[in-house]
C-alpha cells in the first residue's frame, strides 16, 4: 500500500527524533519511527513510505547495511533514502551512494534543509511512479493494440483469398464478359493482391517485436544475390542496370530479416531510380558512440530525389510519402519495418536525398569482429 505523505524515520536517538517529527509534521508529513532495521524493514514493506530518513550510526548493524538489504529487496529498493550523519568527510559520503542512497544529511541537523531536501526527494519520488504507472498503462495499451492488429491482419487473410481465387476463376470464364467486365476483374484481383501485401507488412510488423533472433556472421554477398532473385521480374521490367561491391564486409545480424531490407531498399530504387533506373550498392565503415565499428550498406538510385520534409516521414509507421507524379504511394510501411528489423539488429537505417540529385538509403550492423 502506497501512502503519499509518510516518512519513515529509522534511528535510534530521540534527540534528533523529535524535532524531526515536529517539523515534518508541520508540513503535512506523516511520520513513522522505526528504532532498529527489523522494525524498518516491516515497515517498509507494509506502509511503502514516499522516503526514508536513515542515521549512519545504529545498534547492531550500521544504517549503510540497512540500505543495502533495503535496496537488494525488490519489493521496496525504489524507495528513496536518504543518510543521516555526523560525519563529512568524503569517503562516508561515497558510501552512503554506494549503498544506494539518493541523497545525505549532516548533523547537527538544520530542519530547513531537511525540509527541503525531503520535500524535492518526495516530490521526485512520486512524479517517478507516476511515471510508472503511466509506462505500464502504455506498454498494455501497446500490446493489446499489437495483438489486435495481428489478429484482424491474419484473419482477414483467408476471406481475401477466397476472393482472389472467384474472382480469378471468373476471369478465365472471359467468353462470358465484355472488355469492360474483364477490365474490372483484373482491377479486383490487383487490389486485392494489394490487401495481401498490406496484410503480410502489418503480420511482419507485428512479428518483429515479439521476435528474438540471435545475431550471425552474415553472408551479405550471398543476401543481396537473393534479393536481387527476389526483385528479377522488376530488374527486367525496369530494364535496370545494378552495380554492387566486389567485396563484402563481415557483419553481424539475422539473414530473413537483412535479406527484407534489400528487397525494400531496392523495390524503392526499381520504382523511383530513374528510367532505366541506375543503381549503385556501396558499403563504408565507421564508429558509433560507443565505439564499435559498424559497417553501412547503401543502395543509391539517380531518381528525382526526395524532399527535406518528406525524409522525415520516410521511416515512420504509417507515414506515407509521393515520389511520383501518381499521389501517394504504398501504405507506409515498408521503410518503417526496415527501421524496426535492423534497430532490433542493433544498427541503423537513413537515407541522404537532395531534389534532382538521387537518393541513397542505408543502414549499418556491427561488424563481425572489432577492427
């Protein structure tokens, strides 16, 4: 049970006791006493007090090892505690913050300063389980919107294949239909296909969080000729002309995921790199800021560019972007699983556009071993 107001105080010297209480109390406080650690620790556990006011020196065991059981309690270690002293000198004070302490108190005491100091530790104390509260009511939230959506996206699969199938079998009845009719059945079954894909990125969305993957030496070379084996019916169409690295650096991460990425990146670049679409694959290396080398794939395309605006909304859920004279574009989701998948990696992903300059879209993974 959580009380808003009360302090427990756990020392065992009247003296300073009862000025504490008076002025405490005069401000609203309630407080509660507590002579040795076993009586502090029940109380504790029982009252949840917003703040504990401990003295250095106790019967028994001294008041650094009450705040080390306190803080190795899981039940009560986020209640804030502040040290009581006589002493001053610097190696005290360090312990008292390797124990755990937020804060410390010299004596002789000043009871405006321990006002002040248990007023702004109170206060912090509360806003921080607010803000607890507030976190968990998200992530349910989150979850349950998670499970809705992967819910609706899988069932809704089957019903919009059952219409795909019909509608194909009376496109091949095409003896029976006018021009016009058969236009119509081809404009249900490209929709459709359409719901499909949309349907598999929320499922894939959805997957994403949930997934654990242990990361792997990765065969980049041997991904991207996959992806490219994926993309072969757009290469040809676009009559696309390609140039890759002739060396590919070891990284580590997870093949399925990496592999979607490619097949995103070079989706865009097919649609918007240009006619014929020119494309260049690179990699160069660097060190985040914590220094690990990371290794940065990017794919460039000598299309129309993309603006400063619209760079910002690119990799964001839902966020749909126009890179043609044809409106809108996709369901804005592609680049945002692409962003999900390797963040999850522990990489990154961006893209470098100007107008009329091209755009190139990248993203990083450590490498396999530290250079």
């Amino acid at each position: 049970m959580q009380e808003p107001n009360i302090i427990l105080v756990i020392d065992d010297t009247p003296h300073y006791i009862g000025p504490l209480f008076e002025t405490l109390t005069k401000h609203g406080f309630r407080v509660l006493v507590a002579e040795n650690a076993q009586n502090a620790l029940l109380i504790l556990k029982k009252i949840r007090p917003v703040l504990c006011l401990l003295d250095v020196i106790m019967p028994n065991e001294d008041g650094f090892e009450i705040c080390r059981q306190i803080k190795n309690d899981a039940e009560i270690q986020d209640i804030p505690i502040l040290f009581m002293t006589a002493k001053t000198d610097v190696e005290t004070k360090l312990e008292a913050f390797r124990a755990g302490a937020v804060d410390y108190i010299t004596k002789p005491i000043h009871q405006e300063e321990v006002l002040a100091r248990v007023c702004t530790h109170a206060r912090l104390y509360r806003l921080q389980q607010a803000l607890h509260v507030q976190n968990q009511e998200l992530q349910q939230k989150n979850e349950d919107l998670d499970a809705f959506a992967y819910t609706v996206a899988h069932d809704l699969k089957d019903p919009i294949h059952g219409v795909l199938a019909f509608t194909d079998v009376l496109r091949q009845e095409s003896d029976y239909f006018t021009a016009e009719h058969c236009q119509h059945l081809e404009t249900i079954l490209q929709t459709g296909k359409g719901m499909v894909d949309i349907i598999d990125a929320l499922l894939m969305l959805a997957r994403i969080s949930k997934t654990a993957v242990d990361k792997q030496p990765l065969d980049m070379a041997a991904i991207f000729a996959r992806a490219l084996r994926r993309s072969s019916m757009m290469l040809h169409q676009s009559q696309a002309k390609i140039k890759v690295p002739e060396a590919w650096p070891q990284v580590l991460g997870y093949a399925t995921w990496v592999e979607e990425v490619w097949c995103n990146y070079l989706s865009n670049a097919l649609k918007y790199g240009g006619q014929p679409p020119l494309l260049e694959v690179g990699v160069d290396s660097y060190r985040n800021g914590y220094g690990q080398t990371m290794h940065r794939f990017w794919l460039h395309d000598h299309g129309p560019g993309i603006s400063a605006s619209a760079q910002q909304k690119l990799f964001k859920t839902f966020s749909r972007v126009s890179r043609s004279n044809r409106g809108i574009d996709g369901h804005g989701l592609g680049l945002a699983i692409v962003k999900r998948m390797i963040e999850n990696l522990g990489g990154e992903v961006g893209v470098n556009s100007q107008l009329g300059a091209g755009s190139t879209f990248h993203f990083s993974l450590p490498a396999q071993t530290e250079e």
